[in-house]
C-alpha cells in the first residue's frame, strides 16, 4: 500500500485501545447474547425491523446534486457532480461512466482510517458502482463521465447500503436521467436470528460462527440494492456461510425491505421539487 | 473482440436450444488441465489451464504476528496479477480493477472460518503465526477467470507444505521459533470446504456456467456463486445488468449445482494423484 507522504500520516502500527477493554475479552456467544435477548435486540428493534432513516438533498452547494442520509448513527454524505469527459480516453465510448469513491472519515470507525483508500474502501466503490451503473441510463451521455463521492461521517453498521441509497437520491437531485430509485438494505443473520439492518456491533457477531461443529452455524451479511418499480436487483453481495435455501428466502425478505424505504426517498424529492418551485416562483 | 447483432443472436439461440456454440449444454465446462509443483521455490503450486484462460498460483508462507483481534488466527491473503500478456486490455492500468475485484471475492469467500481454518496457522497465541501469500498470476485471458482461479487456489493450498515447528523458546519479548530440518516433515492444510466458484451467466431467459469470450459479451449480468461444501460462502453480482429476485435464485441454484458437481470432481482428481512428499531417492 503506498502512503500519502504529503500529508501527516501518523505511525502506522497503532491500535485502537478498545481491544484492550475487558468488555471486549467476551466470545462472541455473550455478545449476541447481550445484542438479542427474547427476540429484541438491544436498541429495541424487533429483528426485521429498519432503523429510522433521515434524508435531505442539497447539503453540498459546490455540487451539482447532494444528498445526506443519517441511520440513526450512521451518516453519510454523498456528492454528484457534472458530467465532463472522461479523462486520458482516447477512443468513443457509447455508454457514459460512473466514478465512484467511497471513503470513510479517519474519524467514522473505531479504528483510524488512512486518507488513501484500503481494500475495502474499494470494494465497496465498486459495489456502488455497480449498483448505479445498472440505475442510470448511461446512453444519455456518451463518452461522458459522472463524478460520485460518498464520504462516511460515522460509521455504526449498514454504511454501504446508506450509501448508495443515499447517492440514488444524490443523482435525481443532481438530475441525471434514471431509470428508477434504488434503495439498499444490509442483512445480518446468525444461526436462526435475522437482523435487518445491523449495527456496527451485531456486523462483528455475524462475521464469524459461535461454534463450528454444530449443524446449525449459519452466518453472514447480505447487501442488496433494489430498482424498485422494476422490481429488479441492481447489486447483490453475500459473505460468510449460508445455505441456499436460507439465501433465497432471506432474498424475499430484503426485497420487502427495500420496498418500504422508497417513501421516504420519495418524500425528500417532492419536499425538494416544492422548495425550487417556490423558490422560483418567489423570484418571479 | 467484439461480436455483431448477428453473431449475438446466434450465441444466444445456441443457449435458447440447450446446445452452445462450442457444442456444450448449459451446464458444462471447458476442459480442465491441472498441475502442481510447478513452481519450486514456493511451499504450493498450482497452474490451471481452462481451454485458453490459464492461471498459476503460488502460495508462499512467512512469520508474522497475528491481529491483536483475532490473536489465535493465521492470516491469509491474496494478490491478483493481471499483466498485459495475457490480453491487451489489461496493459498499464487496466487490469488493476478486475484484479481488485477477483482478490476482494477471493478473501470474502474465505473469510468464514467455517470454509478455511485459519487457527491452523497459529503458531503462539498473540505472537507468531503463519502467513499465507497466495500469489495468482494470469498468463492468459480466455474467459472465466473467477472459476478457474478459485479451483487453482484451493489446489495450490492443498498442495501447500506448512513447516512443521519442533520448539519454540520465549524470552520476554523474544520468541524464537525452531522450525523442522527435515523437508520432508510438514504440514498439509485442511482444504475441505476450501470455496469453488461458479460464474453464472443469464444470456436470454436462460443461465449459464462457464462462458467463453463470445458468450460473455453476449450476457446482460453475471453472478459469481462461492461455494463450500454444503454452503454458499460469496456470492457477487457482476457485470453490468441488473436481475429480477427470481432469476437470481435461479443464478444462485445453479452456482449451487455445478459448484458442488465441481467440488466433487476436484476432489477425486486431487485424491488420485500422488501426495507429494514420497518423492525422491532418500526417502
């Protein structure tokens, strides 16, 4: 990994102190143990139940469209900017690009981000590429490439998801021609228990199994993102150990849930759409 | 290469009829060629041919000190090599991000300790463990990558010798780690459930694994299944399309199918040749 010797990086073999706190010396069973008791989990949610979602378009003056979305703790701002030409292209490409750059804030996780991206900054670009690419009709501006920043502020679980839900509703602000909205949800489970929409902590307790010879183990993260009047599956991305008949219904259980976001997706659009038009009739 | 509407069609006609341009069914793959051994300055290798995608995988293995997190595991990581010989497209930066892409699935799908064990790879709880590198060149671009750079993996690991450790001296802070003289005293690593993937591919209304160049241009979007022993580990939406629900779970049954039909034969192929090690006139 090279590293940005312009900037002040600080040592780079410093840990955060929480993995020292003996909170954090328990197995993985007392800790779900803690997160899911009697079927609720511990800020009350039943398990398929969504976290309350806060929109607003417009926070980023200098671009073109913006959007700010806040998961309860989870907050992300996402920038579009105007198409210009794709830089060091020398041949006619027929379908527009997208550039996304997902980042965490140094400051979003309880670990201190770098300021170049890591691996799983960009995988999850290209997760959000991905989904988008499949969102925006790329033959609307050939040869032409849309800028598209997501910037973490904090991070406590489902941040991909919030952002690209986030970054539909930047790109309608920014009025690039798409096909539809997109909405994404993440999906914890393990063992039996499903969570939509996990916290930083409930993610940690899905990534690994508590036992490995029991038969019942499952565990894992799914991230989808829906097109929803299309009913169409933009971005689909699974880890961890499921079996297939678990991932299909856990499938049927996201779609539902991806489904109940758009309101609010819709609800900040038309709260925008009467702002300029009151705006513009104002100035009239 | 790039295909015209009339040459699409007849690829996608061929899928329609269950009968594909090269004259597989849906559901079969190109021949394979398997070696190991071939690089000896590593502890395991593997190079895979899939008719013309051909894919060499080292895995090298140094000392390290485990994530304070995680103190009990080894650590394992892999890197993707897309260098221009295997086809023009990947010449200066090109291939970086397909790389990235192949070597991000690589380590989600086996992240879960239930598709490999990294505990093996301890060496001294919180201070020393192995390392594994797992080094993936591609010296030829036919098609396919995914699949045939999972099967290489996991018979490069299964081909891999662990040193065998005899003693281990702490002092203080010091810890010294006397690793077997004997070569041929090592340790194999626990490949069982090591991942297999599958490139499901949606051309018309029907899927298919294992698609050619032509087919490939061919296809609207593509899922990449992961799967280890009984369970899905990965699963990776790729190309540019979206799917409805549905036709993903039929993506995903099929990776499912021909994954586990793949496992099974690399199995037997794996369990049929000679565990290295026997050779040579000393031993």
């Amino acid at each position: 990994m090279p590293i940005d010797h312009k900037r002040i990086n600080g040592p780079d073999d410093t840990l955060p102190y929480q993995l020292f706190i003996k909170l954090n010396r328990q197995s993985l069973s007392q800790k779900y143990k803690e997160l899911v008791q009697n079927g609720k989990r511990h800020d009350s949610r039943t398990p398929l139940q969504h976290r309350k979602i806060f929109m607003k378009t417009g926070v980023v003056s200098q671009a073109k469209g913006s959007a700010y979305i806040e998961v309860e703790k989870t907050k992300v701002i996402v920038s579009v900017f105007d198409p210009r030409e794709i830089p060091n292209r020398q041949d006619y490409s027929l379908k527009g690009e997208i550039y996304c750059e997902f980042k965490f804030a140094p400051f979003s996780c309880e670990k201190r981000r770098l300021h170049q991206l890591d691996a799983e900054e960009k995988q999850y670009s290209q997760m959000m590429k991905k989904a988008l690419e499949a969102t925006v009709c790329r033959h609307e501006f050939p040869n032409f490439q849309v800028d598209i920043y997501a910037l973490v502020l904090h991070n406590d679980g489902s941040a991909l998801s919030a952002a690209i839900t986030a970054a539909g509703l930047a790109l309608s602000h920014a009025g690039v021609p798409m096909y539809d909205l997109i909405t994404s949800v993440t999906l914890g489970i393990q063992k039996d228990t499903i969570l939509i929409d996990p916290t930083t902590k409930e993610e940690q307790i899905c990534r690994a199994p508590f036992v490995k010879e029991q038969e019942d183990n499952e565990h894992g993260l799914v991230v989808i993102s829906m097109i929803h009047t299309h009913n169409q599956v933009a971005q689909f991305y699974q880890t961890g150990s499921i079996s297939l008949e678990k991932l299909s219904h856990l499938i049927e259980t996201l779609e539902k849930a991806c489904a109940d976001i758009v309101p609010v997706i819709q609800q900040c659009l038309v709260k925008h759409v009467i702002k300029t038009i009151k705006k513009s009739s104002n100035a009239n | 290469m790039s295909l015209c509407e009339a040459e699409k069609t007849f690829v996608l006609h061929g899928v329609e009829e269950n009968l594909r341009i090269d004259g597989r069914d849906r559901e079969q793959y190109r021949p394979m060629e398997l070696e190991t051994d071939v690089v000896s300055h590593a502890f395991g290798s593997a190079r895979l041919r899939l008719a013309n995608t051909d894919v060499l995988v080292a895995v090298k293995i140094e000392v390290d000190a485990p994530f304070p997190d995680r103190p009990t595991e080894g650590k394992l990581e892999f890197f993707v090599d897309c260098s221009a010989n295997a086809t023009p497209d990947f010449e200066g930066r090109g291939g970086e991000e397909l790389a990235a892409e192949i070597s991000n699935c690589l380590s989600s799908a086996y992240s879960s300790s239930l598709s490999f064990d990294l505990t093996k790879l301890c060496i001294v709880k919180g201070r020393k463990c192995w390392k594994l590198y797992v080094d993936i060149l591609i010296l030829e671009c036919g098609g396919n990558l995914f699949d045939a750079i999972s099967i290489a993996v996991k018979v490069a690991l299964w081909n891999t010798q662990v040193p065998k450790v005899r003693c281990i001296d702490m002092d203080g802070n010091t810890v010294d780690i006397n690793v077997c003289q004997d070569m041929f005293e090592c340790q194999r690593l626990d490949v069982e459930n090591a991942p297999v993937m599958v490139t499901v591919c949606k051309i018309g209304d029907k899927c298919i694994v294992d698609p050619n160049a032509a087919e490939e241009q061919c296809s609207v979007g593509s899922v990449v299944v992961a799967v280890s022993g009984n369970r899905l580990s990965t699963v990776l939406q790729t190309g540019m399309g979206s799917l409805h629900p549905l036709t993903l779970v039929e993506c995903l049954k099929m990776g499912h199918k021909v994954g586990k039909k793949l496992d099974e034969a690399v199995k037997e192929i794996l369990e049929k040749s000679p565990k290295g090690g026997d050779v040579g006139f000393l031993n």
